[in-house]
C-alpha cells in the first residue's frame, strides 16, 4: 500500500465544479436523481427515451452524438436527430419482423455504429439488448444466446460465417438474424430492412421494472453469469456519469471499453448520452499512436480506459505520449482491474492528472466506490463509496455476518443493496443469485480493506488470495511492486500449493519491448521484490511470459495460470484473450 497522495488542488483546474464529496454524500437521494430525467408519462421510464428523444426535444437534436472513426481513419458523424431516426428504423424493423416487447436481442459485433442502432432501437422497441464479445467462437455465442433466449441476433457477413452458420440449427428461439453488409442463406439483410423502414417510431412506454439489458459477466471466475437489468439503471448511469466521470452535457467522451462487456453500455452508451455528451467510437484495435492523436485530435474531453490499455501505453514509452498534447482533457478514469498506483503516477506526469481508480461489477450495473475530481487520489486506492451508495468490509462465519470496522482489515467487499443499477437476478440461476446476498448485504466476491481515511483499497477475488506462512497476500499488492520496476510490463501473481508454508508466491512477468528475460535479471527482480515487499510476501517463484491471459475486457486470468500450474481442467475459457508463453 501506498502512502502517496495526489491532492486534488493540482489536478484539475475546475475540480471546484465538482461536488464536494462528503457534501455530496449527506444531500444525495436517488429520488433526486430520478427526478433529473424526463421519463414518460404514468411512471413509466426508457432508457431510450433518456439517451435520444429526450435531447431531441429540448431542441439538441443537432448535437452530435456519436462521432465514429472507422479503421481507416474515416469519420461519420451522428448527431442525436440523426440516432432518433435510425433508431426508430430498428425499432420498425424489429415490429414488422413481429418482434414484441421483453424479446432478446442480440450483438454480435466489433465497434460499428450498427451496435449502437441496434442496442438504443433495441431498448426503444422495450425489447432485451445483449451484447456479446466479437472475439467470441461458436461455442461461448451458442451458450449466451441460449441461456438468454434469443430471437434476434444483428451481425455482420463474416462473423455471422464464422461463428453463427454451424451452431444456427441448435438455437430453435433464434428467428432472425440481421447482416449488416448483406445476405446469406436464412439471414436477413439489415440495410434494406432499415431503408424501407419509417423513420419515426413512438418508444415503447416500459416500467421501469421491465428488462432492459442482459449482460453476462467477464468469466474471469468460472461460467459466465448472465446479470439482469432494467430500465431504472439509466437514474444510475445518468447519476455516476456526472458526479463521477464529471461528465457534461456538450463534453467530447471517449469510453475505450470493448462493447461486448458492462461498461461498453453502461459508460460506453448509456451514460454519455443521457448526459448529452458526445462520445468518440474507434473501431480499431488497441494502437498506442492512434489513442493518443484521437485523444488530442478529437479534444477529448473525458477519457475512461481500463488498466491493461494504461499499462500498454506505458510500454509504448513517454516519448510518444509527449510527443501529442491535451489541452481539452479535463478528467481520466479506470476500471475493470486494480490500476496499479505506478499507473497513477504516470498517468499525472504524462497528462497533469492522475487516473481515477473506480470499481464496480456487471451485477452493480454502475459505479460503486470511486476517485472523485473533488477529492485527494490515493494511488492504488479503488476510492470511496459513491453518495447513496453503502459499502463495508465484512467477514461470514458460521454464525452469520459481521462487518469489519477495523482500518485496513481485510475482508468482502459489501455493499447494501438499494441503488437503481443492481442487478435483478441471474438469468436462470437463483440461487447462485441468492447465494450473492446475506445478513442485507450484496457480496461481491472481492476482498478489500479500508484505510482510516475511508479509502478502500484492493486487496484481490477471494478465489486469488494467496496464504502463505500465515499471511494473507493479496495478488495485486505483489503485482504493483514489481511493476515498479523498469524492465516489467505486466505481472500476474498466483499461490501455489506448498507442504511447508501452505501456499507459495508465484509470478508470471511480461517484459517490456526489447527487454531480454536472463537470469540476470531474474535475479535483480528477485531482489527487487523482497526489498519492496520483504522475504515473506515477494515471490519465491519469478518466470517470463510472452503475455498474459486475459479475457476480453482485459483481465488477468489468474485461475487459468493456477490450473495449469496444478495440472487441473482450464475450466470456462470462453472469454479468453491473449495467451502466449
Ligand atoms: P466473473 O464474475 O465471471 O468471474 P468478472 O468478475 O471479471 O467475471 P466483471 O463483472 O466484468 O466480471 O468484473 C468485475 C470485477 O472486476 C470486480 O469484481 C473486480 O474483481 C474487478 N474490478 C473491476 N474494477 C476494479 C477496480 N477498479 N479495482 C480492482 N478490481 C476491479
Ligand atoms: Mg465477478
């Protein structure tokens, strides 16, 4: 842990617009917040209605929404008339395909602006949005698509050949699949169906009760888990995209998070634009070059990444990153994995203001606990709990719940549940739903500790928590250790089953461009760590890889590194990513 602190005087030159925290804290009620939006008249609410028409009829319709960068560089603009009605074209498309309210509708797509018609026509017409990683096989796409039901599924050519044609005849509920660019045998031709469609469409008037997304978890764990959520998240999304991502109507926003997970919708979609903000797609991969011009060519306003791409800018080098300039760049933020506080650092060298660390689940369906503009960053520190949100530290035993009030005691991070974001269940599996909660706490599976300050800090998935000679480690302390070393890139640190101790400290060490893993620096990083760390909590165990294996929205699989190491089955690898030795 570190003692370091950003304070907030030197960051952001507006950090005055932002609510005091504890301020905000004592006044907040979701009510207000509720209040905020528009909805529909007898109580009812869209998430559609909040993100478009709304805008639309307070006269912003030339606003641009969406400003799409295509591989080659192209750019097609979207202002929030133009999204109304292609929009309204899906939502037509799906009524006279005798589509109706509740049905599933899913992606399988990269980055084109067809995902983000489908996903807001999808909610317009009060039918399901599930979005699914383009990166997915045959297989992880027939398992989503059966456990959620669906009828609809909108991809293109290709990925529709490669991952959809030889699993088709297994999905009897799936009636339509829409292509993109064109047609192939028992498909339908999206494009012609949006041409010949009305351009005008009265959204469907949902409870806000009703469903309105589907979203399965990121399988780091184990078996995805398909979270439910509905129309009331948008108070949320609406709510932590302005107190936390300072968000603001007319910002330029750049939500980098792959549209097949949570955030890409939560923060990708859903905030932006019900915040009248105008949010920058790319459709390219990850490119260290190409991040920094759109960051200075498009005037990012507000940049909201994820830790994996911060570490992969940092290998890049400064001199790319001080070879651009930001000047429109007010706010940064992380998520998805712990943000190593060496990441922080970096973040306010190369930017003038630290990344804010926020953390947050697929079942929370928003931000819980959160770095604020308005507040000191702690490097390494997940931040506090937002206003109307509740969180605690607790410990279960066999007599039930206690919650842990002792500064830096490590235990579950809880949170009491309540906030109109959380998830409504796991589609077909109550009770490893109701396993999730006790004593009137929602268990995240994540263990934390809070500092005296109410800092929460980070400690590691319950499943990942190293025992060893009757400390408790956690993986991401290690892990931000040896990133502080000039040769490392990424670390993934794992317990290994010992006779003598319990468990042994093992790390997997990704190397910088260029850098040659020999024993020398085998040894330097040894020593490295045990004088960062100390003999009982460094390492015994350092070996190089190639990369790590993440999953699709970029996380470390710990699990698959110990499985291989015990010689155990690799369990659900669907989401799998990068892999190399
Ligand atoms: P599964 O539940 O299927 O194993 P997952 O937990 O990775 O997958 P997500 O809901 O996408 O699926 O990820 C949420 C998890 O990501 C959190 O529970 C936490 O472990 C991790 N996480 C997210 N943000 C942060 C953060 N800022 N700091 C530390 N961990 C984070
Ligand atoms: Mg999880």
């Amino acid at each position: 842990m570190s003692n370091d602190i950003i304070h907030k005087s030197h960051l952001i030159a507006d950090a005055a617009n932002m609510p005091d925290y504890e301020q905000a804290r004592t006044s907040f009620s979701w009510e207000e917040e509720q209040s905020l939006l528009d909805g529909l008249p007898n109580g009812k609410l869209s998430i559609a209605h909040e993100a478009i028409d709304r805008h639309v009829q307070e006269g912003m319709g030339d606003r641009l929404a969406i400003r799409w960068i295509a591989k080659d560089g192209m750019r097609l603009d979207f202002t929030y008339l133009n999204l109304q009605r292609q929009t309204a074209r899906f939502a037509n498309v799906l009524r006279r395909l005798g589509v109706q309210k509740g049905a599933r509708v899913y992606t399988l797509l990269g980055r084109k602006p067809e995902l983000y018609i489908t996903a807001l026509g999808t909610l317009k017409a009060g039918c399901v949005f599930c979005p699914m990683f383009s990166a997915f096989g045959p297989e992880p796409v027939q398992s989503r698509m059966e456990i959620g039901g669906a009828q609809v599924l909108v991809t293109s050519k290709a990925l529709y050949r490669r991952k959809v044609k030889s699993i088709r005849d297994r999905l009897p509920d799936l009636t339509h699949i829409l292509l993109i660019d064109g047609e192939e045998d028992n498909t339908e031709n999206l494009i012609s169906l949006m041409d010949t469609a009305a351009d005008t469409f009265t959204t469907e008037p949902t409870d806000p009760e009703d469903i309105a997304l589907l979203h399965f978890t990121s399988g780091t764990t184990g078996k995805p888990k398909g979270a439910v959520h509905v129309h009331q998240a948008v108070v949320a999304h609406h709510a932590t995209g302005r107190m936390v991502l300072d968000l603001r109507a007319g910002d330029t926003y750049w939500c980098t998070a792959d549209p097949g997970w949570v955030t890409g919708t939560s923060y990708g979609i859903i905030a932006p634009l019900t915040i009248g903000a105008t949010m920058i797609i790319d459709e390219a991969e990850f490119d260290p070059e190409r991040w920094y011009s759109i960051l200075e060519d498009e005037q990012v306003n507000v940049w909201y990444t994820a830790p994996t791409a911060i570490r992969m800018l940092m290998k890049a080098g400064d001199a790319m990153a001080k070879a651009h300039s930001f000047p429109h760049l007010r706010f940064m933020a992380s998520v998805g994995e712990p943000l190593n506080p060496e990441a922080v650092i970096w973040g306010n060298e190369q930017f003038g203001m630290p990344f804010h660390d926020n953390w947050w689940q697929t079942e929370t369906g928003g931000i819980m606990i959160a770095n604020y503009a308005s507040m000191d960053v702690k490097p390494g520190s997940m931040g506090k709990p937002l206003p109307g949100i509740n969180a605690g530290i607790v410990e279960t035993g066999e007599d039930g719940l206690r919650e842990v009030t002792t500064p830096l005691a490590i235990g579950e991070l809880a949170l009491r549940p309540g906030w109109p974001s959380m998830m409504r269940g796991y589609l077909h599996e109550e009770a490893r739903y109701q396993k999730a909660f006790r004593d009137g706490w929602y268990l995240s599976g994540d263990l934390a500790m809070r500092d005296s300050d109410g800092y929460y800090w980070f400690v590691g998935r319950s499943d990942d928590v190293i025992k060893s000679a009757g400390h408790l480690i956690g993986p991401f302390e290690v892990e931000s250790a040896l990133m502080e070393h000039d040769a490392v890139a990424e670390v993934a640190v794992i317990g290994i089953p010992d006779e003598t101790v319990g468990e042994i400290v093992k790390a997997y060490v990704a190397l910088k461009p260029g850098v040659v893993g020999d024993d020398d620096l085998l040894l330097d990083l040894r020593g490295f760590a045990r004088k960062r760390l100390g003999p009982a909590v460094a390492p015994k165990e350092i070996v190089f890889r190639k990369n790590l294996p993440k999953t699709r929205s970029g996380k470390i699989m710990r699990r698959l590194l110990k499985a291989r190491e015990l010689g155990l089955p690799e369990g659900d690898i669907s989401t799998l990513e990068s892999d190399e030795q």
